[in-house]
C-alpha cells in the first residue's frame, strides 16, 4: 500500500496575529494613558498660573492620578485656594481669605479631554488670613463640571445638594444659610452681528434660606434665574472686580430674561436689565409682577418701626427725603386729635403698605391668580418699591 502523502503544515502566523495586534493595542493605550498622566502636572501648574494670576491660588498637600485604562483621575487631597481681590472689599483691604476642603476629586475622559468632572468632599472652612475659621460650608454632594479649553471654558455648571453655610466665632455656630438644592450654570452664547459674546447664567434655588441679610430672606424660598451678561471683551481668568469694571466701562448690561422667586402664598417673576454705575453700583429698573405681597409685608417691620417711633436713619434707609420728626409729629398730632387713632394708624401700617404697592402698579394676573405690576427700581445700589427703601447692594468694585 502505497504511503499517503503528508499534508502541508499550515503556518502560524495568521493564529498569532489577532493576540499579537491585541498585545501592541494594549501597549500603545498604556503608553499613551501614562504619556497622559504625565502631562498632568504640566496641565494643573499651567492652570494654577493662570487662576493666580486672576487673585485664586490653589495649592494641594498631595496630587495623585489613577484612572487606568479609559479614564484620568486626578485627586487631591488637604485642598486650599487663597482668594485676593475676589470682591470691592478684599481689593480696598487687600486682605486674602484662605478656604480649605478635604478633597477635590477630578476626573477626564481620555475619549473626551475637553469634559472634565469634579467631586468635592467637605467640610470647606474659611478665615481670613491670621484669624480664626470665620465660616464653615458643607453639604451632602457637591460636584461641577467643565467643557471647553481650559484658558475660555464654554460651559460651567457647579451643583450642590443640601448645601449648609455657619458662621464660627470660637465654639459658638451660627447658621447663615441653608438649601435644599442650588445649581449654578454658565455658558458662552454667540451674539448677533459682529458683537463681543454674552455669558449666559442660569442659577436655581430649592428650599434656601438666608439670615442676616434681609427679612424677607430668612424663610425657605425657591428661585430660578437666568441672566444674560453683556459687555464682557474677554473670557480670561481674572478678579471679579476687574471684569465688572471693564463691563461698566463697556456699557455692558445684566439682562433678566427669566426670574421667578416663590415664597409660600407669594410669588414674583421680573424681566428687564440692570447696569453699573462708575462707582459699582447696581442701576436700573425691572418689572414685576407679584401676587401674595400682602403675606411678605409685615416682614419688612414697618408696623414695629412706627409703633417705637421712626429714627431718621431707619427712615432714610426706608423712604430717603422723609424727615423721621415729621412722621412722629404726625402720629402724635392724631392721638392729640382723636385719643388712639394714632396707634390705629400704627397698627395698620402694613395694610397701608399694601395699599401703596397696590396704588403704585397695574391690576394684572399671574399663575392664574390676582397680582400686581409694578417697578423695582436700582438707585446707585439702593433698592425702591415706589418710594420706599426696601434693601441697598454693595458696589461690585
């Protein structure tokens, strides 16, 4: 019987192939991720130039990155960034306020550089430089984002749950302000024609509260705005001063293009714009609209003032160009007139308050309820309903 001929051996090289060009992938994308890791710090010192340069110096106890195979993740730990000349009162006192947080937690795509995605971990504490913690921040999640190069970002978003800020003297906490849920988002939006672009601001504001600032603020209320922001020739990191100074000097304007605040029965929406004045003034006019004014009334204490008697400077900040002695003279006179129709008169100041607004505006409806319009006016930062004062802004340079 003949021998069957010995078939040809197949070579082995197409086997191999698919592991071997497996193999080259996986080293190539480890090279390039530790090339990556290794620009990090070259990325995070060109970042921290930049920000200090704008009166923000960051600085970490220790810099870490992981996030093999897809992803980087820069973590840094004892985090703290001294801020100069961030508002009109730290450039006139030049006095740095340090905040300090355990933990920022920032993460990239390799697939997409330009998204990067930050985790917060508190407490931040925050004092001036010398002195004691003055305020405390914390919160149950705290996260932002950022899309663009760094040097011009195009979008912004920083997000809070159950944000909670304390004043501290010594052992003593003090609560400042609380909320539900706050989200701020920023963004480059084109203009038309061959003007500069516009920063678009949307802020949202759930079950906050704050005190010490103003009555009608210290119980919870819900807030959403969105502000256009014209004026602006540049998008570099900067002092905030600095940039609305160059904004006022450009004629630039704060556009409402949507405001809605909700405080138990009363709500209030606003349109219109707001300027600078040379001295950082807020200046201008918006229109409200507002239903359940009769429920935050009395908490602007006219009632109270009347009845311990009016001091000339609650006035001025109330009704500037009414003399308090005037006002007292008056009551007095009614009592003398007619035995108690004074304090009548004290009694019912809120109603009368209420009217006044009524009287200053048009009927109208809101929500499908019965509402009034009406102008909130910005005199050099002094805030008026009518004529009366209702709170006063500081100069933002």
């Amino acid at each position: 019987m003949a021998d069957s001929p010995i078939p040809p051996r197949r070579p082995l090289w197409p086997v191999l192939l698919l592991p071997g060009v497996l193999v080259a992938a996986a080293l190539a994308w480890s090279a390039f991720w530790l090339f990556s890791a290794s620009q990090v710090d070259r990325i995070v010192d060109e970042w921290r130039a930049r920000e200090s340069k704008a009166g923000r110096s960051y600085d970490c106890g220790q810099r870490s990155v992981a996030g093999f195979p897809f992803r980087l993740e820069v973590r840094c730990e004892n985090a703290s960034v001294a801020l100069t000349s961030q508002t009109a009162e730290q450039v006139a006192s030049q006095t740095p306020m340090t905040a300090k947080l355990g933990e920022i937690l920032v993460v990239a795509s390799l697939y997409q550089p330009s998204l990067l995605i930050a985790e917060f971990q508190g407490p931040a504490s925050f004092a001036d430089r010398g002195q004691p913690v003055s305020m405390e921040l914390n919160w149950k999640t705290a996260r932002s984002s950022v899309a663009g190069l760094p040097a011009a970002p195009e979008r912004v978003a920083l997000v809070f749950d159950e944000p909670v800020l304390d004043g501290l003297s010594g052992a003593t906490r003090v609560p400042l302000a609380r909320a539900r849920h706050a989200e701020l988002h920023g963004r480059q939006r084109e203009a038309a024609g061959a003007e500069p672009r516009q920063i678009e601001v949307d802020l949202s504001l759930d079950g906050t509260s704050v005190q010490n600032l103003h009555p009608l603020l210290s119980d919870p209320f819900d807030a959403h705005l969105r502000l256009l922001i014209s004026g602006l020739k540049d998008f570099r990191p900067k002092p905030w001063p600095q940039r609305f100074r160059e904004l006022q000097a450009a004629g630039g304007r704060i556009r409402f293009e949507q405001a809605r605040i909700q405080q138990g029965d009363m709500v209030a929406v606003a349109t219109g714009s707001l300027g600078l004045t040379p001295h950082g003034y807020v200046d201008g006019e918006l229109q409200m609209v507002a239903t359940g004014l009769d429920k935050v009334i009395p908490k602007l204490g006219i009632d109270k003032m009347l009845e311990q008697g009016v001091s000339q400077s609650t006035l001025d900040r109330l009704a500037p160009g009414v003399r308090a002695k005037d006002v007292n003279n008056v009551l007095g006179a009614l009592d003398r007139a007619i035995p108690g129709l004074g304090q009548v008169v004290r009694k019912n100041a809120n109603v009368a308050a209420v009217a006044g607004i009524d009287a200053l505006g048009q009927e109208t409806t809101l929500e499908g309820r019965p509402a009034r319009a009406f102008p909130l006016r910005f005199v050099d930062g002094a805030v008026m309903l009518g004529p009366m004062k209702v709170g006063q802004t500081r100069p933002l340079f």
